[in-house]
C-alpha cells in the first residue's frame, strides 16, 4: 500500500499555507496580549542527544532500547502528495550503484 501523507489542505502546498498561518495567528494573538516586556539579554542552548542507544520502559516490567537510523529506498521515494528525487518509488528494494554508495 502506498504510503499517504496529508494535513489540512488538499495538497502539501496548500497544507503548508494553512499550518503557516495557523501559527503565525497564534503569535500574533499571544503577541498582541502580552502584558510584560522581555528585557535583558536572551540565551538560547542546544544538545545533541544520541539516540542509537537509549533504554525506553514501556511500562513496571518491560523495557526496549533504540538502534541506529536506518533510511531506505522506500523512504526516498517521499509520499503521494510529495515523490522523492531521482526516480526513488515507493515500495523499492534494490537500488544501483551511485545510489548504494550515497
């Protein structure tokens, strides 16, 4: 089955339109309510967090643990309402050469 990937609009362009402007309506809104100006200076922090190998607990008595990314030729093949680069499809299993080696 192929894979199907939608949002709010008719097509990923239109979805893309209406997800933008949702948010920038709620900016605007909590904006325009806000009652106490930020001052000072503004820091901002990042981290990278390794995820290949973390323990998850599932719940009191089961526990998994994550492995390293994988990314198929499925997945270059992108979705129905937006296909991949270089002739990927979905459902592709074996590749070619230049593209195995990528």
């Amino acid at each position: 089955e192929m894979c199907v990937a939608f949002g709010p609009g008719l097509d990923m362009f239109e979805s893309t339109k209406i997800i933008g402007e949702n948010i920038y309506k709620k900016a605007r809104e909590l904006y325009s309510r806000a009652r106490q100006e930020v001052n000072g200076p503004l820091s901002a922090a990042h981290q990278w967090v390794n995820m290949t190998d973390v323990t998850v607990q599932f719940n009191k008595t089961h526990t998994g643990r994550t492995c390293k990314p994988a990314l198929g030729y499925s997945f270059a093949g992108g979705t129905i309402d937006g296909g991949g680069a270089l002739n990927f499809t979905q459902g592709t299993v074996e590749g070619d050469p230049f593209c195995d080696g990528v």
